[in-house]
C-alpha cells in the first residue's frame, strides 16, 4: 500500500480522506498519487489557501491539452472526495461538478406515508399456521430496517445472544468492513422485538437466530427476503406512483434521509450530528452518509423550505472507488 507525505494546509484533510477510504476496504492508492499532486499544486499555486475554493477548483479541474478524459475525471474525483469530507467536518469547501457518465441513478425512496402503507400490508397478511412465523418475522425485520437504518443482512443475519432489549440495544458483528456495532432500538421497536423474541424462542428453542430460516439452525435469506418485500410493496397504491419500485435496502435510505430532514425542520445543525448518524449505520466516514442523502430526489425538500443554501449543506456526492 502506498503512502505519500503531504505538506499543504490540506494535508490532515488529506490523509483523514485516505485512512477513511482504507479503513472502509478500498486500496485508494491512484487517489492518493493524484491528492499528492493537488498537494503540490495547492504549494506552488495557492499557498495561501485555507479552504477549496470555487477559483482553485476551476484551475485544478480544467482539463490539459494532452490529458486523456480518464484521467481528467480522476482528477475531479479526488477533488469531490476531499471537498465532501472537509465539508462534512464542516469546513466549508466548493464541491466540483462531476463530469462521469457514470452517475448512479437516483433511487426511488418511498415516503413516510408510503411505508406505513407497506406496513400495514404485511401487518394484515392473511397467514396459516405454516406461513405465520414467516410474516411475524417480516413485520418485525422491516421495522428495523426503516427504524435503525439496518442493511438487509444485519437484520436476516440477527442472532439471540446479541439482543440486549433490557438495555434497548443490538450488536451488529462483522458487518461491511469486518465492524462490530451497537445500534440502539426506539421504545416501540423493542416493545415489538420483545414479544417476537418470546415467541420464535418457543417455537424454535435452539435456533441461535432471531429470524431462522426454513432450517431453524441458519437464518433467513436475502432471497426470501427481497422477494417477501417485493410482494407486500406490489400490493401497496403506492406502488402505482413510482416508474422504479424500490428495493428493501430503500427503508435504510428512508431511515438516513428522514433523520436528516427532521434535523433540518428543527434547526439541527446535523453536520455537527452526522458524523454520530455515520457511526450509528456503520459507514467509515460522513461523506458515505452524504452519498445516501444525495442519490434522494426528494431529499432536500426540508432543506429548501428552511431556505438553507443546500450546496453548503449537502453537497453533490459521488464516491470515488478503486
């Protein structure tokens, strides 16, 4: 793995940005190379400088009479990523446009109301005796997702021992990035928990897992999982509105976004909050959270109603990976 010494006023924006894309998996070592140029350009050119500027941005971004478009991109990629996480530490700094083709699509999130329409769906599924552990499990697992912002696997992958319903708390282990975290429940969450728990535990005394799959002994699939989602939410209306039907992982953008929102509504000042909010889903930095924000077509609602100027706030985000 390669490491470069860096000397700007950036450097220890420089080097949090790197040990944050390591910490998360990523090799990030052309990125680095490239931040070592900006390094040296922000010396000779701007020594002066103590944030990003749209000015510096502009000189850095244009691209050079014999630079190939791949590189020219990259170059405005590290930028975006360096600008994104000195503005989620809160200094304020100009996020360049990103000019890649390759934009991830902005997903389809369903709104608070939508949700309670899912739930009420999957809460008044006709069941057997068969099907009726299968549904109880549902009901619960997708609460989860929308109530802690959980990934898919966190919850199926759920085991007994790692409930702490007396202390309203869950460890998730060995998640995205080999982390271990605890995720603290609401007091509906754990009022429901409690009960479901009570009852698979009498149904199912040696399963270690809190949603046991067809085999007690293993736990529920991601498979049966998307396809019991993807079912309950074609028999919502509010399936009729979206061109794009939403996945499972969508409850734990819903989640980020309606936590940001209210923030917002109430004058939060969550650049201070997010990096507790980044922590709480187990993403390695801030600017991962901002990523979930940004791909929201109606993220910023809140933000504009509250007239906050939203490229300060939350600012364009694409991530930058090797």
């Amino acid at each position: 793995m390669k490491t470069y010494e860096y000397s700007s006023v950036f450097a220890p924006y420089i080097e949090g940005l790197i040990e944050c894309k390591r910490s998360n998996g990523f090799k990030y070592n052309n990125a680095s190379e490239l931040l070592l140029k900006f390094d040296e350009f922000i010396i000779e050119r701007h020594p002066e400088a103590t944030v990003i500027t749209k000015y510096i941005s502009d000189e850095w971004c244009t691209r050079r009479p014999t630079e190939g478009s791949s590189h020219h991109g990259s170059r405005i990629s590290v930028l975006r990523q360096l600008a994104i996480y000195m503005t989620s530490l809160g200094v304020d700094s100009y996020i360049p446009k990103d000019i890649s083709s390759k934009e991830k699509p902005i997903l389809t999130i369903p709104s608070s109301t939508d949700i309670e329409e899912l739930f009420s769906v999957v809460d008044n599924r006709k069941t057997d005796k068969k099907s009726y552990r299968s549904i109880y499990a549902y009901r619960i697992m997708f609460r989860l997702y929308y109530c802690c912002g959980l990934r898919r696997s966190e919850a199926g992958s759920l085991r007994r021992e790692d409930m702490d319903l007396a202390n309203m708390t869950i460890t998730i282990r060995s998640s995205k990035g080999f982390k271990d975290r605890i995720v603290y429940l609401p007091d509906d969450a754990r009022e429901l928990l409690s009960g479901y728990v009570k009852f698979i535990s009498e149904l199912f005394p040696l399963s270690p897992y809190v949603f046991p799959g067809k085999d007690p002994l293993t736990h529920i699939t991601g498979g049966a999982i998307d396809a019991m989602f993807r079912d309950c939410w074609g028999k919502t209306k509010a399936s009729k509105k979206y061109a794009k039907p939403p996945t499972v992982h969508c409850l734990r953008h819903a989640f980020v976004v309606d936590r940001i929102n209210k923030w917002a509504a109430e004058g939060i000042d969550f650049t201070v909050m997010l990096p507790y909010l980044s922590k709480y889903l187990g993403h390695a930095c801030p600017s991962e959270t901002f990523y979930y924000y940004h791909m929201v077509e109606s993220a910023f609602s809140t933000i504009i109603t509250k007239g906050a100027p939203t490229t300060d706030v939350i600012p364009e985000v694409k991530p930058y990976e090797e």
